[in-house]
DNA sequence: GATGAATGAGTATTCATTCAT
DNA sequence: CATGAATGAATACTCATTCAT
C-alpha cells in the first residue's frame, strides 16, 4: 500500500525523464537534438520517412539542410534515434509503472494504461513511427531496435505469464500479448481522447474486461 | 441449415472470383494486369511503395519498365487497384461467408474466420499493403478507397450491432471493431500458420473467447 | 622482309580497331558510349577527374546528366573504361608493331615509336589520364586494370631482355623501362609534333640513341 | 678544389634550409605552419588534392577544421605554399650543389643526384605533389609558381648547354631535360631506395651513363 | 502492345568557409 | 588564436514518366 496521493501518477514522468537525459540515453527535448528528433518523428509519422526529405527535417527545426549533418551522420540515423529514444524513455516508464502496483492484475493494468498513454500521448508521433516505419530502418539498425523490444516486451510476458500460473488468464500469453500489440498500436489510427467521448482510464477499463481481468470479474 | 458436406468451404472463393472477374471488378490472376498486381502486392509488403521501384515491378513480370505505362498510368495507380481489388474480393468473399450463416453469433465468427484468412492466406500480401502503405496514397484515392472500406466496415458493424442489442456484446461496438482491426491486421507480423501450432480456426475460437462469445460462453 | 611500300604503316591501325570492337573489348567511336568515352578523356585530362562533374560529361555529348547513367553505372566506371578501352587498343597496337618487326632492335624501336603515337597522337588525352588520375580509380578498378597494365609491360620486358641477352644493352631492363615510362610520358607535358620542329620519328630516333641503339651505334 | 672532407656532404643542406627559413621564404618545420605544409604534402600526394578534405589536414595536426583558416585563407593557399617552399628549398639546395662542383660533367651529375634526392628524399611527397597536383592549382597560383620553376629550370639548361657546346652532348639540351625531367620524376612511382638494391648514388650513374656521359666514357 | 533511351526534377550527402563565443 | 556549429552551393545518383521506333 502506497501513501501517494489517490490522483497523482504513481510514477513522476519527469523524474524519469530527467534520469534519461542525464544518463545520455535520451536526448534533452530543448536541446537541437532534442528538438530535432521530435520534429523529425511528427513529420516521419504524416508523411512517411521516404517522403520526408531532410530538407523538410532542417526547415522543421529552422536550420538549412546540411546543417542536420552536423548531428547525425545520414538520415536513417534520424530514424533510429528516434525509435531508441521512444523505446527506451516508454521501457523505463513502464519498469515504474509496474513496480508501482502491487498486484499482477494492477501491474498488467498499469502496462495497458502506460502503453496507451505512449501511443496517444506526447510519444505517440514516435511509437506510429516505430510501427509503421520499421521497414525503413536498415537491418543493422533493426537488430539494435530489437534488442530494446525484447526489454520492452520481456515487461509484458512477465506480467502476463505471472497472471496465467495463477490462473486469471486462460489464453496463451505470448498470443495475448500479441493481440494486445495490435489492438492497443492502432488505437493511434482512431482514438481521439481530446474530443471527449472515452477516457484513457475508459479504454484501459474496457480492455481489461475483454480479458476477462475486470475487478468485478470473478472470471 | 445446409446441406453442403461438413468440410467444404461454406462459400466458393473460385465461384466469388470468377463472378467479380466477369463484372470487370477485380482482375484475372493469369492475365497480364492480375499478375502483376500480384507482384507488386508482394514487393509492396517486402520493400516498401517507395523503395519498390517500377524497374522492379516490371522485372518482376519480365518486361521492361517502360511497358508499365501501357496497363497503368502512374506508378500510384498500381498502388491503388492492388488496394480496390483487394476489398472488393474480401468484402464479397465476407458478405457471402455472413450470408451463409445462421446466427450472429455465428455470422461474427465467419467475419473474424474470413478476415484472419484474408489477411494470413492468399490476400495477405495485398492485405498488408492496405495497413501499411495507406499513407503513400493520394488523398483523392484515399476518399475512392474508403468508400469500399465503408461497406466492409458496415458488414462488422452490422452484426457487432446486432449482438449489442441481443445482449450477448457488452461494449461498444465502434470501439470492439477497432480493437478488432488492429488485433486482427497485426497477425500479419506474427502468425505462421503454416508453422504447425495454432490453426486458423484454433485463432478464431480465441478471438471469439476473449470476446466472450464462445459457444459454450453463457455470459 | 615484307612487301608493304614504304611509307604505309606496318600495320594497320583501322583493322586492329575494328576487329577489337567486334569483339566488343572496345566501343565504337561513333557510338554513343565510345563518343562519351572520348569526352570524357578529354575532359578528364582537362580538368582532372575530380573537378569534371557528370554535368561536365552530359554537355559535352549533349544529354542530360541522368542520362549518363543509361551507359554507365556510376562516374568511376567511366574513368575505368577509359583506361581499360585505352591499354585494350594499345596493347593491341603494339603487339602487331612488334610482330612486324624483324630484330630485336628494330622491335624496340617499333614500341617507342608506337608509345610515342598513343601518348602524342589519337590517344594521348587518355594516355595522359591513365597517368594522372591513377589515384581516382577505386582500388578494386585498380587491380583490374592492374592486370591489363601487366600483359603491355610484358612486351617492353621481353624485348628489353632478349636486347640484354644479346649484350646490346648493358642496364638493367627492369630499369630502363621505368625510365622510358618516366621520360616517355612526360613528352605530353611538352612535345607538340603538329608544332613543326622534331618529328615524332626523329623523337623516336634521339631515344633509340640515348639507350646507346641507334643503328650506327656499333656500342 | 675543396678541403671538405670526402665523405661529407658538398653543401650543408641544413645550412641553406635555415638560411631560408630566416629569410621568411620557407617556413619551420618545428613551426604549425611548417607541420601542417608537411602533413598537407603527405595527404595530398597519398589522396590527391581534391579528396583531401580541410578535416583531415586538421586532424593530422591535431586541429580543428576552422582553426586552419587563421594560417591559410584558402585551401588552395596551402597547395600553393607546399609548392612554392618546395622549388624554393630544392632550387637553393641545387644551386649550392652545382657551384660546388668544378667541371660541367660533375655540375650536372649534382643536378641529378639533387633532383632524385629531392624526389626520392624527404621533399618527396611534396615533389609528388608538384607533379600530379599541377591542375588544382588555379591559374594566378599557377603563373606564380611557374616564375619560380624557370628559375630552377634556367640551372639544368645551363649547365646542358655549356655541355653541348664543350661536344660532350649530342642531344638537344631541352629535349634532353625534358626526357630527365620525366624519367627523374617517375622515379617516385617505382623507386625504393630504402629497401637496398640500387643506391641513389648508383641511380645517378645508370642515368649518366644513359647521357654518355660517365666517366670512363670518352665519346 | 513492347522497347529502351532519354528526360528532368528530385534526393541525400559533402565540404570549404564563416563567425560568434 | 582556437573552437565547432552553421552555412549554402555543389555533387553524384535515382527514378517515374515519355515517346520515337
């Protein structure tokens, strides 16, 4: 049992954040860098990583185009520094989210709920990218992103394979999580929380029972 | 009730096939045009629309890059019929799979049966350019296509509706479809059937039982 | 001792190249590559490869700078060509001066004198670039015409060996060919036969008699 | 007649360097100026002018790229000086070689033996570099350097014309220092004295001998 | 219909040079 | 004097599209 306020995140984001940057894992977001990566992910994910030309990147960021070659070597470097970033700055937000929680069912709850909020909140630009533009990583560069998933994914097989041995999840977990992926990925294609309509918490609610993992859920 | 012998498909694809071949709506496979809009759906999945070049897609009918232009007039416009051909077969092959079925209950099952195989049988190359290379479309044939996208979605919505007012769905239906879509179409990254393990049919029943609408489900 | 009048070539230099271009080991000057490759020559020793761009190229056979990559892959292949086709035709050359001689000293007159035309005449500006831009070939290019470069020397060291053998010549022929090489290719820094003054044979004549060979030389 | 001992060098090569580097016409080698003009040669010869970058020449020293602008306005500044203080250092060198030697015969077998030393020696990259940079050199630089190369070049023809008139030489003295001129130069793609074989000395006579010029010889 | 050479606008990347700190 | 981020013009190369044959 926790003594933090019923409202406040179980988690300081900033906190995380702040420890990132310093560890120089994540860029600064008021650095050029920084700066840089968010615009870059923002265009990658409207107009496709092909169509957007480094011309489009350097006048995102008020620069000329050669400049950006000051910071990264070639373009795809661009793309895999944001898909590093975004997976590294989502793992540790969720390694606290779900070392906040006490029970498998809340840990598992917290993953949705953190996953949902990278996808539809500030990371969202960059996890579209991370899904959609995969193919346009080089395949050195897909082997290193990998090694990130497979933390990243190892969270979520924990949790879930925990939850099967005590019986509140019939389904296979890798298959659950699979599912989970791609439900939960492309809720960025659709899900619009600003408009009003369902929460996040709503969401997070209603995939919880579609496991059948609701609190009233005696299942 | 049918009288077709329990192991035949409930509907003919070939019939489906040839009846929208007659109809000029989708193109025959052996002819010049639907072999190469086979090919391009493959390198469309493999490399990408923007990496495939026309070079390659003409290499990979055996003709030269410039014969392309005599079957299409730009290289969007292959991308676009691959799409338009492909929802119009599924929609058909889905309505009739409906169709043929007596509940809603069971009507579900034959959509999520019928997608699952669009997705990880033949159509699946076409299937996942769908996904994944929207964006390289222009916005005009975006407006073209979605209106075939329409009368697909409406078949789901039609029987996720229908379960909703019998009861047997608790949540919304918009939102069970989306979830649906993304769990479905994210097979595409995962699932080997062919591998041995779960079978098709084996992956529909779980889909059915995470919605809590299996068979024995009396929820 | 042969027929032949005079005053025509001992051999012919027209048969030598067409018969290597039915071969297809080099292009045919009005075709569309073999014209590049005589641009590019020119400008390559103009300008040095470096400072020639494919723009320079295009202009000078009047098509667009993409359109180079029609007959060539990249611009080093260009500067590869045109040292290959060059030692392919003066190889070829010096093979039927040599065989058309009838002494050892009169086979290592027809070699200078041949050198002389390729460096002076028709040849000379790709002679001047197999010099000059030597270090612009990619290494892999260099080892291939490394090897055509190997069959050309061996004509000069064969005479230059049997000359020694013979007591005709006291140095060493490893040496006296670097020292041909040396003064030989420097004449297209400064020797202009069409000036007047020194004929190509007179040429010819003052270095048979700097290695001590001239025909009155009972040395 | 000179009271030098036999086996010391003729003219102090140190003598005249510092001699020079007082007069501010060539620069220290201890001094930036002098290290970064040496390790411009260097890269220039291995690399070629135009593939060296300002990066690397200021890598090499130990510098950053921008700092090089506070010793050279230019890039093309530094090719200029490696040359200019190149025929500065090796005319002075020669001119002290010659006037140490009594008779014609003996001047010019110093002028050989200087040049290949120059080539073969420590100034040899930067002599390289005069050679095969020729083009890089704008025009203005190049009028420049070549009011400094007749200077140098006027010692040769002297001392070949003095030797034609004694009887001594055949030749014509320009074509003759033509013909040295490219076979001394060529030297620096094949000869290694370090590696034994010919010694320097031995060179000098191989190339006397070539003249008629040796010794023993009465001709 | 098919060919394949040509187009020309577009791309990522390079690099000498500048200049505020 | 030194730095290093920024510039901006230039570079080789790509590729969808055209069209005379």
């Amino acid at each position: 049992m926790s003594f933090r306020p019923l409202d406040a995140p179980a988690v300081n984001h900033d906190t995380i954040l702040h420890s990132l940057i310093a560890d120089n894992l994540v860029s600064d977001p008021d650095s050029a860098r920084g700066r840089l990566l968010r615009e870059a992910a923002r265009l990658f994910r409207d107009k496709g990583y092909e169509r957007t030309t480094v011309r489009d990147l350097a006048a995102a960021v008020g620069i000329q185009s050669g400049s950006l070659f000051h910071h990264f070597r070639t373009k795809e470097e661009i793309l895999k520094a944001v898909m590093v970033e975004t997976i590294r700055l989502n793992t540790a937000v969720m390694q606290a989210a779900m070392e906040a929680a006490d029970t498998n069912r809340e840990k598992l709850r917290a993953l949705i709920s953190a996953e949902l909020e990278s996808i539809n909140g500030q990371t969202g630009e960059a996890m579209a990218v991370l899904v959609f533009e995969w193919r346009s990583l080089s395949e050195p560069s897909q082997a290193e992103v990998l090694k990130l998933r497979d933390i990243y994914e190892s969270l979520w097989l924990e949790v879930l394979t925990a939850l099967k041995e005590e019986g509140a999840l019939v389904a296979d977990p890798f298959v659950v999580r699979r599912m989970l992926t791609g439900a939960l990925s492309w809720t960025v294609t659709w899900y619009r929380p600003e408009r009003g309509g369902l929460s996040q918490e709503g969401l997070t609610d209603q995939v919880m029972a579609m496991l059948g993992l609701s609190k009233a859920d005696s299942r």
